[in-house]
C-alpha cells in the first residue's frame, strides 16, 4: 500500500508517496530528485546516504521513508544552499576529498555535529568521522577540513 509523507526538506515542504518499506535514500533521490544523497552499500555502513533528520545525523539508507513522516530533512542540497558553509569552504581548502563520492555524507555528519548547541571535542570529530567510508582519501585531509571548520564555526 502506498501511502503519502510530508517532508520538509531543505526548508520546502514536499509530500511524496511510499510503500511502508520504502527506504528515505530512495524518496530522496528517485521522487524528490536529490541525487546529491548517494547510495553506497545499501547496508549502513558506508554513511554515503548520510543526511540530517530533526537536525540529527542518520544514514538515510537505513531509515524507512514512512518514519521521516513530518519530519526536518537536510541534504547535501541545502547545504550552503547561500554561499558555500564553512564545511564546504573547509573541505575545499584542505584537500578534504578525493573522488568525491563520500564526500555528501562526510560533509552531513561533520554538519550534524558542529551545529548541534554542545561544544565540539577534537576527539568527537574523530570519533563521528569514524561512522562513515573513505577509500580514497586515508581520512587524513577530510579530519582536518572538519577541525578547521569547527574553529570558524566557533567564532
């Protein structure tokens, strides 16, 4: 059975429809057209599908379309949608990706943590960096885009 969900996403409101085991990534990409969300592994572990739901981190790969029902979604779309965010800015000027296919889910986790109200750790951003795949990069450069990024968000 195909039921209707209300979005908000990247501060519009969207309705789409989905099975009850429709997953988020696929609403996103096939009915709202945000292919900036990618699909990696279909498995969670990855973090490639990673957006922000009610300003929380969550792998949209392993969350059922009908859950995100009203909720607050941010893709890697409404990220800077005004001007590149101290992320993209960040991961630009350090090197912070390779071939970019990680990258989305990278710069919505960093996202997730470095706007949440709590002062940020380095050992946290090492730590949230670790939930998501590189196979590229070595982690080396995309751990210190975030750490630049925490500074001139803290300020």
């Amino acid at each position: 059975m195909v039921a209707p969900i209300r979005l908000t996403v990247n501060g519009v409101q969207r309705v789409a429809s989905a099975e009850a085991r429709t997953l988020l990534v696929h609403v996103l990409r096939d009915q709202l057209g945000l292919t900036g969300t990618h699909i990696g592994c279909d498995t969670s572990q990855c973090g490639a599908c990673t957006v922000l739901v009610d300003g929380r981190a969550v792998k949209s790969c392993s969350m059922l379309a009908v859950q995100a029902q009203g909720a607050e979604i941010t893709t890697i779309e409404g990220v800077g949608a005004n001007g590149l965010h101290p992320l993209q800015q960040a991961f630009w000027e350090n090197h912070g990706l390779q071939c970019g296919f990680c990258t989305p889910g990278f710069l919505m986790l960093a996202a997730g943590l470095l706007e949440s109200a709590e002062p940020v750790t380095s050992e946290m951003i090492d730590d949230v960096l670790s939930a998501n795949l590189c196979r590229c990069t070595g982690y080396q450069n995309i751990s210190k885009a975030v750490h630049a990024a925490a500074g001139v968000m803290r300020q």
